[in-house]
C-alpha cells in the first residue's frame, strides 16, 4: 500500500511562542537513526518527507538533512517560521527542496505578529517568501484559523495574492489536540464556522490552490509523524497516539499494526503537495 505524506519532527525545540502551539517540548533528540528511516519510508512507499518541529532551522545539520532526503527520491517541503533562513541559506537548499513552508496568521503586522508572538515576523514571512519565490522554490503559506483571526482570512488570501503569490494557501482550523494542555475555549473555531468560511473563500478567483483542513474531521488517524526521538505517532482524537519505536522496530511493522485511514491520508496529503 502507498503513503505520500511522512511529517518529520526533526527538532522539538522553537525559537518562537505562537499562541496556538501544539509541538512537544518534552521529547530529546535521537541522532543516528536518519539513514534507517529513510530507507524503511523509501521502501513503504512515502513519496514525501515534511520536515517540521518545533522550528527545524534550529538544528546545525538540517542542509544535509535536507539533501540527505532528496537523495531518497523524496518530494520535501520544509515547514519552518523563517526566522533563520537568508538568501544564502535557501540558495544551498534551492536544488533539494519541493516546497516551503510558512505561516502568516494575520493580513496585517499587528495581527500576525501578536498571534505569533515574535514582533517583526510578519516582515520576515513577506521577506522570506519574497526569496524563496526569485530563487524557484514554491511556496506553500497556511493559517491556523482560530477566534482570533477567522474575520480575517479572506483579506489574508487577498494580501496573498497580491504580495507573496504562493503556490498553495492552507488553512487549518485550531483543535484542541493543537493547543496541548493549554485553555483553548477562546481559540477553537466550530466546525460550522469553519465550513462556512471554506465556503466564502471558494467562491473567491485565487491564483493560488486552496487547501483547508477543519481538525479533527480531516485529520483522524490520517497524519503520520516520526518525532525527534524516532518515536513515530498518529492524529487521533484530542491527541497523537504514538504507534511505534524506530530504534527498535522496522516502519514495516509499525504500520502493518496501525489503524491508519488510508483514504483520508491520501486526500490529505494530496492537498497540500504540488
């Protein structure tokens, strides 16, 4: 059975506090298991590689990273905040990377930056992007949709099309499993509401594709994630149910004993690859 989509959560740490944060900052990193993973995904059949985090632009070796994964054969996006990358940097990635990933929250400073806590990061997504765009690399932008911003998403789509030009724009609506032990009653949009903007957004004449992901409707038991200890895990429910150990058993294994909703996987992956 093929997969697409395989996130790998390279770095647990971030150098950034974005209100809606889901990542672990309880797992260490586990080096020396990169090669098996790759071949074990090569062989199951991944024809993508995400790396995420945490931030993994925090990580000294993620170039090589990089290319290592492209050597695979593997389409890679890396999704990252930006701050640490600069032309010279993406210009030594330009060969290797699929995609780029990266988050813009707000259509204005004021709101982006307050929701990502870090101010000056809306200039640096608009920077960022800016480059990755002269240089080739496709760039793919996503919002988290939540109570804070769903009255602006449609003029983040429009500032998109007119100053970042994206290849994909995704929208995902903020979950509790994306909120941890946090209080999220302020945050969490409803389904309907998120239906509806879906909905507005579709009737607009974008020149980019649109990708939305509503939580847990399009998320059960379709994500699968390798964390920064080789641990690997699933979206399921309020949480991620962890699935496996790879510094101890085959991904074959691994997946041959998993409920995975093969059918969603699939749909969500293709909606957010080239």
């Amino acid at each position: 059975m093929a997969y697409m989509n395989l996130y790998w959560k390279v770095e647990s740490g971030c150098n950034m506090g974005c209100v809606m944060c889901f990542r672990d900052h309880t797992r260490r990193i586990v080096r020396g298991y990169e090669t098996k993973l790759l071949t074990e995904a090569k062989s199951a059949g991944f024809s993508a590689i995400i790396l995420t985090g945490g931030e993994p632009t925090l990580r000294d070796d993620l170039p090589g990273l990089v290319r290592e994964c492209s050597s695979y054969g593997f389409n890679v996006r890396l999704d990252t905040n930006g701050i640490n990358l600069n032309r010279e940097y993406l210009a030594s990635l330009q060969e290797y990377l699929s995609i780029l990933g990266l988050p813009l929250h707000g259509s204005t400073a004021q709101l982006h930056d307050s929701i990502a806590r870090r101010q000056g990061h809306f200039e640096i997504v608009r920077n960022i992007s800016s480059i990755a765009t002269e240089l080739g690399i496709p760039v793919k932008i996503t919002t988290a949709v939540s109570r804070r911003n769903i009255g602006d998403a449609q003029n983040i789509a429009q500032y998109l099309a007119d100053e970042i030009h994206p290849r994909i724009y995704g929208l995902n609506g903020v979950v509790k499993r994306s909120l941890g032990a946090k209080a999220y009653g302020d945050l969490e949009i409803a389904q309907a509401e998120f239906e509806e903007l879906k909905e507005r957004l579709g009737q607009g004449n974008y020149p980019f594709r649109l990708s939305f992901c509503s939580g847990r409707k399009d998320t059960e038991r379709a994500y699968i994630f390798v964390n920064p200890d080789f641990t690997m895990s699933i979206t399921s429910g309020d949480s991620e149910e962890v699935i496996g150990d790879l510094k101890t058993e085959s991904l074959e294994c691994i997946l041959q004993r998993t409920v995975v909703d093969h059918e969603r996987h699939m749909a969500r992956s293709k909606a957010t690859s080239l």
